[in-house]
C-alpha cells in the first residue's frame, strides 16, 4: 500500500490540513454529482479530515470514510455530526474488504496522484469497484500534466500563515524537490511559534505525487472494469484538473 506523507500521518501537521485548505469550493462538485447521480451511499476514499464525508453525510447519505492516515481521522472524528459517518483506518486497497455495495465512490482532493506505481492504482481501483454495486460510480480529479502546477510549488509563489487556535500563527511554504515526471516530488515546510514543539520551530514533510496522462487513466479505469461516462473540468480549477466519472460497467 502508499503510505501517506506526513502532512497527513503527523498529528501535529493534520490538524493544520483544513486551516491551510480552507477553500473547499472544489467539493461542491462533487456533492452536486452525488444528487445528479442520485447516490444514497457513497464511500469517500482518502477522506482525510472528513470534509466532504461530513458534507454528505449532513444531506443524509450513508457516509463511508476511508483514510490510511489515522491522524487525520482522529480530526475528522472530532468534528460536529462525525458520528453520522463511518470512519475506517485504510487504504484504498482495503476497500474491498469492507462488505459494502455503495452507489457512489469518491477520491477528491487529488487522492487518486498519491499512488506512484501502476499496481499500486490498479489495486486500488479494483478494491474500489469490488465495493459499488453494479452501476455505480467512482468520481475522482486528477491534475492535468500539460498544466505543471509543480511550477507553483516554491516558496516565492506558495508561503501562507494562518493563525491555529491553541498554538498560534503558522507558516507554510513550499519547496519543488524533484521533477522527474511523471513523479513530482515536493516538500512541505511548517514553522511554529517559538516554544510550541519540543524539538525546535520548524517540521517538514515530503511528498511524490504522480502526474498521469489522460490516456493513461482510460486505460487503467477500463482494466478494472470501468467505463468513463463523462471527463469533466473542475469549476474552481478551469483547464487544471481532469474530473473523471467512471462506472463499473
Ligand atoms: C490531499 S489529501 C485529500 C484528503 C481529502 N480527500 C480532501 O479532499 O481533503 C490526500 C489523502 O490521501 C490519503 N492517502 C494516502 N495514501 C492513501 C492510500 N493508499 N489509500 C487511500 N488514501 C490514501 C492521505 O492520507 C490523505 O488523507
């Protein structure tokens, strides 16, 4: 299975991950394709601190939320109406284990580009199907590679502080590591206020993400079992993301 980066696994970087991502419009496509497809139960992949699980699950869908990363579940659990939703620690892999039959499955927030190796996506596509019923669906986005976000992931172009109640004003920035494509790795920077940790001001974390081309996708959703009902561009993001609506044939 990928593991997942820091930001997601260390306590003290999860429970900055909705301050720094504090504008959630790129879901409302998301909840809108779940009315549009008339989803009763969905299983949110990579749910992360449970935003759009909470989202869903407040319009009263069945709500499955799976993230390897138990520090970020530890944040979603902790938020109002987390009870209404199903938090499971797992990876995608571990989707088929579940015994569910969902009419929809989602991986926002760009999950479906933590998985680097071909198998490791193919294996997550199939736990993900064996989980829909016959029909359903998996909506997922996926940044375009022609775009190259990665130029915007330096600290000239990306350094944000917000103030974290309980700790104080943090910054954020961003360093590009490598590109290698189709694999961009780039790191994370956090700086505390003085006295905050333990072990000195400043906890980094480094992240690879894989940039696939669209062809590339098709062919991987049609190897398990996928047609692609619709590719559609992200409202918030125009020309930057792929958002693919596949279903299980
Ligand atoms: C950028 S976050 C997105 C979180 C959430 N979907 C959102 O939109 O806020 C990526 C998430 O992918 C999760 N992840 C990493 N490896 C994974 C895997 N093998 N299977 C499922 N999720 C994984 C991380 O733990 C993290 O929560």
């Amino acid at each position: 299975m990928t593991t997942p980066d820091p930001i997601f696994v260390d306590p003290r970087l999860a429970r900055l991950y909705d301050a720094f991502d504090d504008d959630r419009r790129d879901l409302d496509l998301y909840t809108g394709l779940a009315e549009r497809l008339g989803a009763r139960s969905v299983l949110d992949v990579g749910c992360g601190t449970g935003v759009l699980a909470l989202r869903l699950a407040a319009r009263g869908l069945s709500v499955t939320g799976i993230d390897p990363a138990a520090a970020s579940l530890e944040v979603a659990r902790a938020k109002p109406g987390a009870q209404a939703v199903t938090w499971v620690e797992g990876g995608a892999d571990a989707a088929a284990g579940l015994d569910l039959t969902v009419d929809l499955a989602t991986m926002t927030g760009n999950v479906a580009q933590v998985f680097q190796d071909d198998a490791d996506w193919g294996r997550a596509l199939d736990a993900v199907r064996d989980a829909l019923r016959p029909g359903g669906s998996l909506v997922f986005e996926t940044r375009v590679p022609d775009r190259q976000a990665w130029l915007g992931w330096t600290r000239e172009q990306r350094s944000v502080r917000r103030d974290i109640p309980g700790v104080g004003q943090v910054e954020m920035w961003n360093d590009l590591v490598e590109v290698a494509l189709p694999l961009v790795t780039f790191q994370q920077s956090y700086r505390f206020p003085p006295g905050v940790l333990p072990d000195g001001d400043v906890v980094t974390s480094l992240s690879t993400l894989r940039f696939r081309e669209r062809d590339e996708i098709e062919e991987s959703l049609a190897d398990a079992g996928f047609e692609v009902h619709e590719v559609l561009d992200a409202p918030d993001r125009p020309g930057l993301e792929w958002v693919f609506v596949a279903r299980w044939a």
